[in-house]
C-alpha cells in the first residue's frame, strides 16, 4: 500500500493506493475508503506538519488493511524507521534517506483526544491546566446515525468555560472502513498527531481506562506496559517524539465516574452518544453500566422494577449474554453496594465473578500505573489523582497485572447460573 498527502484548501488529505492482498482486515471488515480528510480550516498548512507525523497518522489509519509492505512517501527520521520495525504483520518501507526528528521545544505543552465522556474527562481533570484536548468531529456522510453530538458538546463548552483549550477538528476517518468505525483504537488521535509539531505538542493523552489497559474485567489480566499493543504504538508515539501519555489507566471505570463526580464537569458530562443532552438515551449498554456505578456512588436506590426494565433493553441483553460479560467486574462492583436488590440484581451477580470476589479495590488508583505517564508529568498527575482517589493497596496489585477468572468461568455454579440467566432475558 502506498501512502500520499495533499492538502485541499484547509483539509488535509491522506491517499491510500492498494496493492494486490491490501484491504482486508477480516470478512467482517474491509478497507472502504481511499482517502482521509482532516479539516483544520487553513490553521494548519501541510509543509508545517512534520513527516514522522504524517507516517503515524498513516499507520493509525492503514494498519489492519496492510497486507504485505507499507510505502509512506515523504519520508522519517530513522528513529521513527526503527520503530515501525516492532510491527510484525507487514513492513514499512525504507526511505532513501532520513530526516531529523521531532522533538518539541521550550515551553511544549501535552495534548489530550477527547470524546468528552467520562473516562476522557476525568483525564482532562487529571492532566495540567494547558493541556490542548481536541475533539474528533465525526461527520455524518450517510443516511441517519444514533450518533449524537449534543453531551459531547456541552462538555466541551463547559472545559472552555473552565479555561481549558479544546478544539473540534471535522475528520472523516471512521469511512476509511466498512463498517464504519475506528480502524484502529488510537486512530482518534489522527488530529492532534498531525497538529504536534504547530501546536509544539510533547505527548497524547488518551481516556484509556483500567479494564482496556490491564483488561481487569476480561477473562485474564495484563501487565500493559509489556503488551504487544503498548510496545507497538507505545513505541511508534515515542518515536514521534509525542510518547503516550495514560492518566487514567490504572484507574477504573469506578475511578474515573467518582472524579467526574466530585468536579465542576458533572452535570456537563455524559458518557452516552445517543441522547440529546442534556438527557442519556438510557437504551443502550453504555447508560446501563454507567447508570449503575452512579447509583452506587450516590447510594441510590435500583428496585427490582428498575433492573427488569433494564434486561428488557435489546443491547442490554446483547451485552449480557457473553460469558464472562465485557467489564464485568465494573457492573459486579456496582451491584455489591447493597443499594441494587431483589431478584434480577441476584441472579444478575450469580453470573458474575462478583459473587464470589470483592470489588472494592475498583474505587482505589493502581499507582504503578504513573509509568504510563511521560516522567515529565508523573509530578503533577499524582498530586492531581490524589485529590480524588487513595492509592491502591499493594496485596491487589496481583489482582490487576494476574488474575484469571478461567476457574470460575469454569465451575458449575457459574455454568448453572449462566444457563439460568440466559433463559430469563431470552
């Protein structure tokens, strides 16, 4: 696949040309699109974007339709050719010479993609004040969506109103696949990646949360900072000279809802992209798990009434049905607090390893965590999560780089309980 950009006015263009074996990630999802736009409105001129960048942002978008070679014209440093080398799928191809590479100057400031939901807010609120967090506004090309923009809007008013710098960059990346969605789960960050070097920018920032980077909720554990995931794209922002920054990673879903609480973005975030703000669409998964941590948090009452209502959700339902289900040790915890009863809350956590596993470490922050963080900014965020947040005791830190749920998956209570279930929301 070769790769080429052009700029359009104020649009960055990104050119993808396929070569034989290119576009196919799986039967399910395939290359869609040829082409990337980013509109930045004349604020940012091609010559200005330095090509290391250009080479990352081709990877985020390129990378699951490469088949065999990836040709990025233009050029990058050859610290940044090294890196790419860690991508075992295909290769990139050498450039016939090399450039120097980026590294921000005096007075850089760290960057944030932001959604404006809550896992990305808390980041904001744990991040400095000059942070710039960017926005991907997703263009409507097709028919209708469900997707709508209106909390993500209101958060965004209200960080500007708090004298946070955000900006909305309109970038069609979601198309370059069918069906339409992220080619990759950093891809939106294509805006900033691109803006570094003219906005003098030192790292990205992501509202990557507990259960996506160690996986606590899943089957089995990782210790993220020896994956594969974060040693490839880790190591490609690295060589950008833009590192990952993750202040939120060792922090659960539980942590970040209890920080967005105790802020001044509470009644300005919501984490649901389907209702009108400021209302939840309260039908989909989202509104569900994030319901119940704030019940939880608020000691608020769930009747068994409510819990009905819920299993009666069709994605509700959908979600339920995995064994183990996605997240669900942020859903077990929610309903340990004693505020959740009756008969489907009981046979809701026969289900879950939180039947027989106390959650409550989930509202506490996995310090080891701080080496996701540039060492320029391990300071600052520590002293920020420590307003919200206790650090983690040491005898759970196993619990978070170890733990299988594979036994329980297992056993025969579970299997029973999984069987009983099912049948209840079939």
């Amino acid at each position: 696949m070769d790769v080429g950009f052009s700029q359009d006015d104020g649009k960055i263009i990104i050119t993808f040309s396929r070569h034989d074996g290119d576009g196919t990630f799986s039967q399910k999802i395939k290359m869609n699109s040829d082409l990337v736009g980013c509109d930045f409105g004349n604020n940012l001129q091609l010559g200005e974007i330095h090509q290391d960048h250009l080479a990352l942002a081709s990877i985020l978008l390129s990378n699951p339709f490469v088949s065999e070679e990836l040709i990025i014209n233009g050029g990058m440093s050859e610290r940044f050719f090294e890196a790419t080398k860690r991508i075992t799928k295909y290769k990139v191809k050498k450039p016939e010479s090399f450039i120097e590479p980026y590294n921000s100057v005096e007075n850089s400031r760290p960057s944030l993609s932001f959604s404006g939901g809550a896992d990305s807010t808390a980041a904001l609120l744990l991040m400095p004040k000059n942070t710039l967090s960017v926005f991907l506004d997703r263009p409507l090309k097709f028919g209708r969506s469900l997707y709508n923009k209106s909390a993500a809007y209101a958060t965004i008013e209200h960080a500007k109103s708090e004298g946070y710098e955000v900006k909305k960059i309109d970038c069609d990346l979601e198309y370059i696949r069918s069906p339409i969605g992220f080619p990759t789960d950093l891809a939106t960050s294509v805006p900033l990646v691109l803006m570094a070097a003219k906005e003098n920018l030192d790292s990205v920032a992501f509202g990557t949360v507990l259960e996506s980077a160690y996986r606590v909720g899943h089957e089995t554990c990782r210790d993220y900072k020896q994956s594969g995931h974060y040693k490839v794209w880790g190591g490609l922002f690295e060589a950008a000279g833009i590192p990952l920054y993750l202040p939120v990673a060792g922090i659960s879903e539980v942590g970040t809802s209890n920080i967005v609480m105790n802020s001044s973005f509470y009644d300005y975030t919501r984490s649901c992209i389907r209702g009108k703000f400021p209302k939840p669409c309260l039908n989909c998964w989202k509104c569900f798990r994030k319901s119940m941590v704030d019940n939880r948090l608020k000691n608020t009452k769930v009747s068994d009434r409510e819990m009905k209502k819920w299993l009666k959700v069709r994605e509700v339902k959908r979600k339920l049905t995995p064994h183990p289900i996605s997240h669900e040790n942020v859903l077990s915890w929610s309903l340990q607090g004693g505020n959740a009863r009756g008969e489907m809350k009981n046979l809701l956590m026969n289900r879950m390893e939180g039947k027989i596993r106390n959650m409550d470490f989930l509202t506490d922050w996995y310090s080891p965590s701080i080496e996701l963080v540039p060492e320029r900014y391990r300071e600052e965020t520590t002293q920020n999560i420590h307003n919200y947040l206790t650090e983690m005791d040491e005898k759970y830190h196993e619990e978070i780089t170890g733990h299988k749920m594979t036994e329980w998956l297992n056993s025969e209570e579970a299997k029973e309980a999984l069987v009983i279930f099912s049948k209840l929301i079939q």
